[in-house]
C-alpha cells in the first residue's frame, strides 16, 4: 500500500503533500512549532481510527494524534497526522457528575454543556485547549488546588490499541494502561473517548484587576500576602503585560468557587490599590471562564516557556518583575499548591511547588523566536535553584523529553508498557516514551538549563 491509498481506507478526509489545504491542516496551533508529516487524516468515526491504525501496522507507518496541536513538539517527521475534531459528542450524567466525551471535544465546549448542571471540569485557563490531550498529560486547572490534576477525575478510557483493536479502560480491566494514561501522555494507544467526573460549582466568582505597571511593587506586595493565607478554593495569578507599542501593565485573575462575598473577602487586600485600569471580578459563569484572561482563540507564533517554582521571594520578583523582559510579551505566575501535591494513582507526580511560571513571547520572524527563547533561557537561568528539578507534562518544550516530567521509576514503567503495548511503535506522541526516541530527542539543543538528572540507563 501506498499513502494515496489512504483514501480508500478511511472515509473521513485525507490530506496528501502538495495538495491544497494540506500546509494549514498540518500546522500546529502554535504556528512556531514546524510539523514535516507524510500526511495528515481527519477521522470520521472510531471505524476510521481502527483502520488507520491497521494500515499503519501494515505499512510500517507510524500515527501521531494531535486534536489541535496546543503541545506540539514538532516530532512528528513522516507521521500519519490523526485529527480527532470530529469527535464532538458530549454527554452529561448530572446524578452521577459524569461526563462523556469524544477525543475532539475542548474545555470550553465542556464547559458550557456541564453549566446548566450547575457542573464544572477542571478546566484550564484557555476555552479551546483539548480535554483529552491536556488530561492524558495530567492536566492544570483553575480548580487543581481543589481538585488535583485533572487527570485524577478521569473515570475510563476508549481506545484503540495498537493491534487495532477497540477497548475500554477503566481501574477494573486494565489497571496498569489506566495508571499509564492518566497523565503519561498519549504514546501508548489513541484515545477516542473519556469519562470525567465534574465537580458542583452552584458559585463561582472571577476576574481580572489591572493596574499600569508603577504600582507593581504594591500589587505583588499584596498578592504574595493573600496567596500565603488561601484556601484551596481561591486560584489567583499575578501577570505582568508588556505589549508591544503599549503601556506596561500588572495584572491579577482570580477565581473562587464559592459566595462572592466569600471572595471579595478574601481578596480585599487589592482594594487598598487604588487607580485600577480595569476590574471584572463579579459572579462567573462556568462557559465564560476561558474568556477571563483574554487568551487567543484562534493559532498564532507564539512562543511559552512554563516553569515549577519552589518560591516567589524578592529576588525572584525582581527578575520576573522589575527586570528587562524584552521581547518577550508576558510573564506570569501562578498558585498552585492544595490538591496538586497530593497523590493520586495516576502516572504523573504530585506537583509539590507551590508557584509555576510562564513566560510568554511572539515570533514575529526567525531572529526574533531565537532572541524570545534566549530571553526565556536568561529568566530561568536567573531564578536558579528556584526552578523545580521537574515540571508538569504539559509543559515540556521541545527538545525536552518525558524525562524533565517524571522520575526514573516511572519512566522505567512507562518503557516497559510501550515495549508491550506497542512494540513496533505505531504510535508516536509528541514527547515519546520509547528510550531510543527519548534519548534521539534530549540529546538535541534543548534549553532545559534545570538540575542536571540521570539518565535512567539510557
């Protein structure tokens, strides 16, 4: 078989190079991020993954599944690209608080399908994110320092394993795949469906406060006292804006599960600072949340660098504050804490620092993506020691390796399911687990410049 065969074994749509269409259904939604596929398939149902993977197996192919591309490592040369968008279908069951979800299905869509259930997800901080995909990689929410990762809510799984074959996976009939695929990532099978708990939100209260950047100093001032005091359901960032052409900016966004006044409450200590640019805090509605920092919607060259951080102490304010961020457009820190450092019986670790770090940058050409990631390499540097050995899954870059997200155990167990499940490597994730993919990607120029770690018998 050939690749322009692929057309006579799905019936969802096909895109071959050269073709029309095929450099924009190829692209990552961060258009940074250069993705060389051999083609790219739109599945039309469960029946078309089930024969893709066939075919690959066949063929000696392998199959990458990107639902939007919001992770993408760029790992993806002579993959099959598998689109999952049209699985759309949402089901809630308000008894229970579970939903059901195909693989295409975004927060924001789930969102507002849970909403007049008086529900939520533990959704994160953009509406367009992929459930699944950001589940399989454990998942950070606006409610984790309630709730834990998202991937802890994870109930089964439908998938279609390597052989082709479809299954469900729950703790019952597959405990070590189910271990695996809450918050190991995506390299084991396709995920075609989820089941998710939801979690009763009859309030909520969020919002944004903005001052010009003069009053940084009595802004952080304040956040770092209400942070040091919050209860596990008050999620509050601190941002720092610098647009290009524009006014510098500090920000705050804030969410509350609970009374407004509760909220206001416990976050008067912003009160005190007066002349704010803006201030949306009020009742929210649960499909309005991705709307509260302002994030795009739509894909862009845009650069991020996450980051665990163990403190926000003076100097760490100073760099991420005070100092030079050009060119970079953002940086932004957030509480953790609460439920995401307790354990869970899912792959990915507790996360036990009690901040992360983002740092935000534009593309606009070549010269200026190398001086975004120096910049991004200088800040990390700076803060040193307060930068955690580890950091989420979700955050990897590329040219890191699941190595920077887990430690040597769970990478050995990990190894061990992929050598077993999939040992032709069918599938292909964009941080994959295979040691000799692992070791081919960590040893190219990646700007971890963490603690250095072993190499797991690499």
């Amino acid at each position: 078989m050939t690749k322009y065969e692929l057309r006579t074994v799905v019936e969802g749509r096909v895109w071959l190079p050269g073709e029309r269409g095929f450099d924009v259904a190829r692209q990552a939604w961060h258009l940074t991020v250069e993705q060389p596929v051999a083609a790219v398939v739109e599945a039309r149902d469960v029946e078309d993954v089930v024969a893709l993977v066939r075919y690959a197996r066949r063929t000696s192919s392998t199959v990458a599944v990107q639902p939007t591309g919001s992770c993408a490592s760029g790992n993806t040369a002579g993959v099959i690209l598998l689109r999952t968008s049209r699985f759309d279908e949402i089901r809630i069951d308000p008894a229970r608080r579970i939903a059901r979800i195909g693989a295409g299905v975004s927060w924001g869509q789930l969102l507002a399908a849970a909403e007049p259930h008086g529900l939520i997800g533990p959704a994160g901080n953009s509406p367009v994110v992929n459930v699944v995909g950001s589940t399989l990689g454990g998942g950070m929410s606006w409610f984790g320092r309630k709730y834990g990762l998202a991937s802890a809510g994870v109930r089964a799984f439908d998938v279609v394993d390597a052989e082709g074959a479809r299954a469900r996976v729950t703790s019952d009939s597959d405990p070590e795949l189910f271990w695996a695929l809450r918050g190991g990532g995506g390299d084991l099978v396709i995920v075609t469906g989820m089941e998710l708990e939801l979690y009763p939100a009859p309030n909520l209260y969020g919002g944004q406060l903005m001052w010009s950047a003069d009053r940084t100093g009595e802004v952080l001032a304040a956040y770092r006292e209400i942070v040091r005091h919050a209860p596990p359901e008050l999620s509050v960032w601190a941002e720092r804006r610098q647009l290009p052409g524009a006014e510098g900016r500090i920000a705050i966004a804030a969410t509350y599960l609970g009374d407004a006044d509760e909220a206001r409450a416990l976050l008067r200590g912003f009160d005190a600072i007066d002349a704010p640019v803006a201030d949306t805090r009020g009742p929210l509605t649960p499909s309005n949340l991705g709307a509260l920092t302002s994030e795009p919607v739509d894909p862009g060259p845009g650069i991020t660098r996450s980051e665990l951080l163990t403190e926000l102490d003076d100097e760490a304010v100073e760099i991420l504050f005070a100092e030079s961020i050009s060119p970079l457009i953002g940086v932004q820190v957030r509480l953790l804490g609460g439920a995401f450092a307790e354990p869970h019986s899912g792959a990915h670790p507790a996360v036990a620092e009690p901040f992360s770090v983002h740092l935000h940058g534009l593309a606009t050409s070549p010269a200026t993506a190398r001086t975004v990631r120096d910049t991004q390499r200088r800040i990390v540097v700076g803060l040193g020691g307060r930068i955690g050995a580890r950091k989420p899954f979700t955050s990897l870059i590329p040219g890191e390796s699941i190595a920077a997200a887990f430690d040597g155990p769970t990478v050995d167990r990990l190894s061990d399911l992929k050598r077993i499940r999939d040992p032709y490597t069918v599938f292909r994730a964009n941080f994959p687990i295979h040691r000799a993919e692992m070791r081919a990607v960590f040893r190219r120029d990646c700007d971890c410049h963490r603690p250095a770690m072993p190499p797991w018998g690499w």
